[in-house]
C-alpha cells in the first residue's frame, strides 16, 4: 500500500504538471510548490517555532477559523503558521491576518514532511476534517510533535476501516486526540483502538453563529431587493441554474440573488441567457438607484442600464459575499445537490430561514438534522422545487421553518470552548504552570 501510494502521489503531480499549461487551477497548484521548501527555508526561524494549521481549502479553512482565532488570541507567545492544499483556499485567505506564514502543502512524500516539519518545527499541529496525509503524521510523532484533528468525522466506507487500509490505519496512530463531529465516529474509532477522542461537534457552529450579528450592508442590495421576498441562491451549478429559472415566471413578485460556485465569464454568461432580465452585481453604481455598465468582456458590447426595481435577478460575479447575502433572504437555495454534493447549508440557516438543496446530501449531517429539525428541504426535480417553494409562499410557513434552522445552528454551537480546554487551557494564576 505503501508503494501504490507514493506512486498514485507522484503521478497526481505530474499530470498537474502536465496539465497546468492549459488549465488556471492546475497552474496555481504547481506553480505555488516550486521551490516552495527553499522559500520556507528563508522566511521561518525554526528557532521561534511556531502553532501549525492546515486546511485543505477555504471550506475548512472557515470550519476552523474559530479555533485559529481563539488560539491567535491566546497564544501571542509564537507565530502561526496556515498550509492549505488547494488553490482555491490558499488564493484566497495567503494575506489573513490570521497568520504569520501562509504556504501550500507540499507533496506528502517523506522527505517532503520531514524537511517541512524540520524547517517549521511546530509546537503542535490541527488540522480540520477530512486532511489525513501519512507521511505528516509520522515526520510529526517522530519529533514528539502533538497533532490534534478538528470537526474530525469517519464513515464506514473510508480507507481506515477497509482491507487495504493499512498506511491510513498507521497514520492515525499519530494522532494525539480527536475532536469528532458525531457519536458515529467515535464508535468507529474505538475498533481501531483510539479511546483519545471526544465529541466536541463541529466548528463550523461556532463561525456561523457569528455572522448575523457581524453582518454589514452590502451596496446595493437593499435597493435592489426593494421590499420584495427575496431567494438567494449560493454556490450553483448549471443544474441548478436550470431548475431555479424555472421558478421565475410562476413567482415574478420574488427577487433572486444567485452566487454560482464558478465565476468564470462562461458560466456568468450562461446564467445570463437563462434569466434574461438579470443584471450583474459587478455592473451596480453603488452611487445611484440604476445599475451602471461596464460592457461585456467577450463580446465588447454594453448591456443595457436596468432599474434595480425592474430586474428581478441579480448574479455575484464576485467572491467573499455569500455568508452575506444570506442575510437578504427568506429562502435559500444550496447548490451542489445535483453533483458530487451539496454547499454550506449552515451560513443560510444561520440566519432563520428555511434551506433548501437538492438530492445529493447525504454525506452531510448538518443537512439531515435540518430536515428532520423542518428547517431543510431536499428536491429531485423540478416539480419538487415548485412544490417546495409554493409551500414556503406564506409568510407564516416561512418563519416556522425559519425558527427551526436558526434554533438548530444556536443549539449546535459549543465545539471550539470543548477544543480549547484540551490544547490551550487557561493556567490560573500562581499554578507554577
């Protein structure tokens, strides 16, 4: 197993490699590691140490941002230090202050996690869910170095628990506690030996319970919602673009905010054709009551100027708004249900509306709670969309589902004070400790 996964590593990376050229994701991948452990090297003193955090991409970066910033605000003894492994957190969250040093991950090989750990030497490592990389876990036990796994969740099905797993078993052995998201993962780890594991829940509670009170206006969307019902759709997929212009002509009172998954001017003018009378929120002159025009990027023409209270559709065009512009709406739509798996339901239901997704949900405990809490509610098709969002046309139907998803966030809360008492607990005064 060993060798089948050294090799699986190195053939990852080269067809990356191969691949970056002609495709923007792959070239940032690669482009980011190249003489990364030399640029390491220069700019952290080993000497200071440091508290290590990594996350695979600006999902988990958010899930658990809440302990990052409780630990930031304890420990101003020692630098931090973020590693993600996907472009698309490291992109965007290199410059958080959160952090004294953020890097990509390099390749797990050995000699990769055995320079990186030597160069950061960390006091100790977290990181969040789903990050499980052999070779780190043991270039970290070999230097003592504990290693602590947030939001950790398992599932029958994963390579730990299967014949072959044995490279993945031996990697959780490095594991100095688990802080689980449900009891299911506790069961399951028992098996394997691992009683140095508590349910703490998930962190994601603790960001997101925040956001309604740190909620800002955005320029513009009070205008352009205008009194009107509002469905704002976060993260979409073309599948679920299809469905959702569905809905347009049989409620033409409602105001639809879409922020698909992909901002790229392909998919934006796609969006375009299926709601003809939207307009871009890059296109809004914060300045007046019109939406202003820039032109089109492809085709160089100008779009019309369209009155905010005359366009009923407004697409994000732009990345950072989401948990936001969830505070504008009565209901929301998660996108992702048609794919590999649904969004972030919880940024929505933070603020006590009903949330609605589709049918791939089913690896996502937060989204099964709120369907049985009656603040969620999953579609196959079309028609179940409809039939949802009619049921959800009275205001009084809208405030019960609302209450229930916004109580379940509340009472969820709690995973980042379980965390924080085992890795950084508070020394009373005059210990000696």
């Amino acid at each position: 197993m060993q060798a089948i996964y050294l090799v699986s590593i190195k053939i990852y990376g080269l067809f990356l490699w191969l691949l970056s050229p002609f495709h923007a994701k792959a070239r940032k991948w690669v482009g980011g590691r190249r003489n990364l452990l030399h640029r390491i090297a220069r700019e952290v003193d080993p000497d200071r140490g440091c508290i290590w955090f990594h996350f695979a991409s600006l999902g988990e970066f958010e899930q658990g941002r809440p302990v990052l910033e409780a630990l930031r605000a304890r420990r101003t003894d020692k630098p931090f230090l973020v590693t993600f492994y996907s472009p698309s957190g490291y992109e965007i969250r290199k410059n958080t202050p959160l952090a004294d040093h953020v890097y990509y991950l390099p390749a797990d090989t050995p000699r990769n996690a055995r320079r990186f750990v030597e160069l950061v030497n960390p006091e100790f490592a977290v990181f969040t869910k789903y990050e499980y990389w052999p070779y780190y876990f043991q270039a970290l036990h070999r230097r003592n170095v504990p290693l602590y796994l947030i939001s950790a969740i398992f599932r029958p099905g994963q390579v730990f628990f299967r014949w072959y797993g044995g490279l993945f078993r031996k990697a959780l052995r490095c594991v100095t506690f688990f802080f689980t998201q449900n009891e299911e993962s506790l069961r399951l780890l028992a098996p394997l030996g691992h009683t140095n594991a508590v349910l703490a829940g998930d962190t994601r509670f603790d960001r997101v319970v925040t956001l309604p009170r740190m909620r800002k206006e955005l320029p513009g969307i009070a205008d352009f919602v205008a009194g009107h019902p509002v469905l704002v759709a976060g993260s979409t997929w073309p599948a679920d673009e299809v469905l959702l212009a569905g809905l347009r002509g049989r409620y033409p009172d409602w105001k639809l905010i879409l922020a698909p998954h992909e901002i790229h001017e392909e998919h934006i003018l796609s969006i375009e054709k299926l709601f003809p009378d939207s307009q871009r929120y890059s296109h809004m002159n914060g300045g007046t009551d019109r939406l202003s025009v820039t032109g089109n990027q492809v085709t160089g023409r100008a779009t019309p100027a369209v009155d905010r209270r005359l366009s009923t559709t407004l697409i994000i065009d732009n990345i950072g708004m989401l948990s936001t512009l969830y505070g504008y709406g009565h209901v929301a739509y998660i996108g992702g249900g048609f794919g590999k798996g649904i969004h972030n339901t919880l940024e929505a239901a933070t603020y006590g509306i009903p949330v609605v997704f589709g049918p791939n949900y089913r690896k996502f405990q937060e989204a099964k709670d709120l369907i049985v809490e009656g603040g969620g509610f999953t579609v196959a098709d079309a028609d179940g969309l409809a039939a949802v969002f009619n049921e959800l046309q009275t205001e009084g139907q809208r405030l019960v589902a609302g209450r229930k998803s916004g109580a379940y966030v509340a009472r969820k809360a709690g995973a980042t004070a379980i965390i924080m008492a085992k890795i950084a607990p508070v020394r009373e005064k005059g210990s000696g400790n």
